[in-house]
C-alpha cells in the first residue's frame, strides 16, 4: 500500500492506516477508548505470536530442526487457535462489541 508518505507495511500498519482513512466507519475505536487499545492488543498478538508461527521453519536449514520447530509452530498455533476460539465464544467481534481493523487482521488466519 502507497501513502502520500511512502509504502506501508506490516499488517497492523497497513489496517491502521485504511481505518485512518476511511472515517466514519469506526474501524479504528476513538483515541483514548478502551476498545483502541483493545482491538491495537489483538493486532499485535496476530503479528507478534500467531503468524510467525506459520513460518517457523524458515529458521532452520538442517532437517532434524525443522522438524522440531514444525512440531513447535503446530501445538503453538493450537493452542493461540483455542484461545482466539475461547475469546470469540461469547461475542461476535474480537474487539468488544463492533467490527475494527483487528477482525479483518483475524480473518487472514
């Protein structure tokens, strides 16, 4: 994605900037609202703990390792998945009570 300030990456980043621009949709709650905090909480669990983990092996070139690792990354993502799970149980988004930039982060996974 191309801003006027040059090419934003990063997922947390890129959904951000879209809530930024597309105002009145409330992608992005109000500044100082729990429900920020709450949806910029779950974008930086999405990056920082389920999506590496589908990209483990990359850090390993001997066999043996990258097996290990994939076993890792697996039960890792099981049990982020049940606990993503566990949270959406009782509500419909994952960032309290309406739709934000973290869903359309989520629905990648």
């Amino acid at each position: 994605m191309t801003a006027t300030h040059g090419t934003i990456t990063e997922v947390p980043a890129i959904v951000s900037y879209i809530a930024d621009v597309a105002t009145g949709h409330g992608l992005l709650p109000a500044i100082g609202t729990p429900e920020r905090y709450e949806a910029l909480r779950w974008m930086a669990y999405l990056s920082s703990m389920v999506h590496p983990a589908f990209g483990a092996q990359r850090f390993c070139d001997d066999a043996d390792c990258k097996s290990s690792v994939e076993h890792v990354a697996a039960t890792q993502l099981t049990n982020d998945f049940a606990y993503i799970e566990k949270h959406l149980a009782n509500q419909q988004w994952v960032a309290r009570d309406h739709l934000t930039a973290a869903d359309f982060h989520l629905f990648v996974f």
